[in-house]
C-alpha cells in the first residue's frame, strides 16, 4: 500500500503529521510527502505519484474529481484531515466508489467541548473576576455567578458538533430544546431533548446555543424580534456563524444589558476596533477560536490512520462520510 501525504511542508503540517502519526501511517505501508510548501496541484499529485493507493489531504487541497480518478488506477481511498469534504473532492469520486473519510467527528467534539467551556466561563463570569483579581481587587462576599446545572438549555441547529454537544449537557441534567427543520420528536428525545420553535427557545431557556449552518436560508435567523424574547439574564452562546445573528440588533441589545453573550464568530472578523462589543461586560468575546484545539489535529490523522488499516481489512470505516456530504454539513471545521 502506497499513502501519498499531500499537504505541504509547514508548521500546520507539523501539528498533523507529527512522529506518532506518521509512525502509525508507516506501519501501514509505503508513505511518500509532498516535498513542497506549498499546496500541489492535480496534474503534480498525479505525476509525481500516480501510483498511489491512498491520498492523505488537508486543508486547501485543490479539489479532486475526473482527472485523478482517470490518471491514478491504483486510488482506493481520499483520506482528509479537515473537516467538511465541501470543495475537495466531486460527486465522481462517490461514483467511482472511492472510499472518503474526514476528520469532521473528531473535530467536532472537540467544537463540542469548546461550546460547553465557553458557557461555563460566561455563565460564571470568570473574565469579569479573573480581571478583578489581575486589577489588585478582591469580590466582597456579593458577588454574582450561575452554573449550568439544572438549567433550561436551546440549541439552534443540530448537526454534528450539536448531538456531541447534546451528549456533553447529559451530564449537567439541564432541560434540552432543539429546533431544527428536520429533525423528529423521536430521534430528539434519544439524545434527552425533544424538539421546539425559536420562539419557546428564545422565551423561556436560559442558554441559548446557534448551531445552524451558514445558507441564504439562515443568514440572519436569529433577529432582534427573537434575541426581544430572552431573559435579562439569560446567555446567548454562537459559535456557528457571526451572520446567522442580526449582529447590529444584538449590539444594541447587549449594550442596553437586555441579557448576556458569549461570542466566538462575528460578521467582520477581526471586530473593527470601534466595535461597541469590546466595550461590554456582560459579553465574552472569543477570536474565532471554537474550532478544535491543536493538539487534535495528531488525533485526526491517528484516527484516520485507523481507517485506512480498517479499510484493507474490508472491516467498516468509523470516519467515512458521502455525498450528502457535500451539500449538508454543520460549521466549517477548519
């Protein structure tokens, strides 16, 4: 078995391939890298190793479709160490029976884990008191914080990163609310919740978590009418897309302390400077960072690594995906 390792020299490339993981990559056979820093086109993948049986991609990957299946006979299996497959591989490579797997699950849970932290640290308020404490200062005993224990908890979407998300809350015996436009009261209640509408979310959770993929259909789903319905002091968490909010009613509302945020994506990134968000305390303001963390990355290729010796066992692929893949999918994982 020949791995060809398409991503080019770097340190992103370091995080991913790292010792163990490229170990567990040659334990498996054959593995040639891309010699390059930069990214390969098609026409360089195939003629430098047409003979290949699995690529192993990553981010920025040109996408694969016609050519390569018709140059590279060999080719069984696109490994990707991203997370959507969304303009890396084409439809053809589906039907030409090419197994696909990602790194989307294990990524996921981590966004997943990300989600919960975040909730913690608003809903405990730790940068107003961490501040508090680098400032020379102590609470006087009055101090404010909530927990997430028994709480009323929404979720706005329900892709991948929310049913880990849905799986992480168990713990915390909240009450769980789901909208999403396809998902049924039976498979909701396998994860604890059952399903409801913006409005029952918006009204009466005390956390509310945006999940919902990025579409014409969810720009701007959540407006100022329903960000009007929540409590003054309920959380609203969006680690989704800055533009599934109506980001200049949700400024406006935070800055009247209509209730609380914590905000890890924003319709300009960076913020401008003279954002009135930076000036907040009742929000927390992350730069883009609920993605997995960096030291998932080794986890990804390992895992992937597991597929392909599962692959040629003929034994079934924990991180394959398919084409509704390509036109279905939660947030961008890297």
């Amino acid at each position: 078995m020949k791995i060809f390792i398409t991503m080019p020299k770097g340190s992103i490339k370091d995080t991913f391939i790292t010792k163990r993981s490229l170990e567990a990559l040659k334990n498996l056979g054959e593995v040639v890298e891309n010699p390059l820093d930069r990214q390969l086109s098609e026409d360089e993948i195939i003629n430098m190793h047409s003979d290949s049986d699995i690529l192993l991609t990553g981010w920025g990957t040109e996408n694969l479709g016609k050519k390569i299946l018709s140059e590279m006979p060999n080719l069984k299996m696109i490994a990707y160490t991203g997370g959507s497959i969304s303009g890396v591989v084409t439809d053809e490579v589906f039907e030409k029976g090419i197994a696909v797997t990602s790194g989307n699950n294990v990524f996921a849970k981590s966004v997943a884990e990300g989600c919960l932290s975040y909730t913690l640290c608003a809903l405990r308020r730790l940068e107003f008191y961490m501040k508090m404490v680098r400032d020379g200062d102590w609470h006087d005993g009055t101090f404010y914080n909530r927990g997430l224990i028994g709480k009323k908890v929404g979720l706005v979407g329900f892709g991948t990163i929310a049913k880990y998300y849905a799986e992480l809350l168990r713990w915390f015996d909240v009450e769980l609310l789901i909208y999403s436009s396809y998902l049924t009261d039976e498979e909701a209640a396998k994860y604890g919740a059952r399903c409801a509408s913006l409005e029952e979310i918006f009204k009466t959770c005390d956390v509310v978590s945006i999940h919902s993929a990025l579409n014409e259909k969810n720009k701007g789903l959540v407006s100022r009418k329903l960000m009007e319905m929540l409590r003054s002091d309920a959380l609203l968490v969006n680690t989704s897309r800055g533009e599934i909010v109506d980001e200049a009613a949700m400024e406006e509302l935070l800055a009247d302390n209509r209730f609380f945020a914590a905000l890890d994506v924003f319709s300009k990134e960076p913020i401008p400077p003279e954002s009135k968000l930076r000036e907040l305390e009742n929000v927390i303001l992350i730069p883009h960072m609920g993605g997995p963390t960096i030291d998932m990355r080794e986890q990804v290729t390992l895992a992937l690594a597991k597929d392909i010796e599962r692959f040629f066992k003929g034994q079934r692929l924990e991180h394959q995906v398919n084409s509704q893949n390509l036109k279905y999918g939660s947030k961008k994982l890297g």
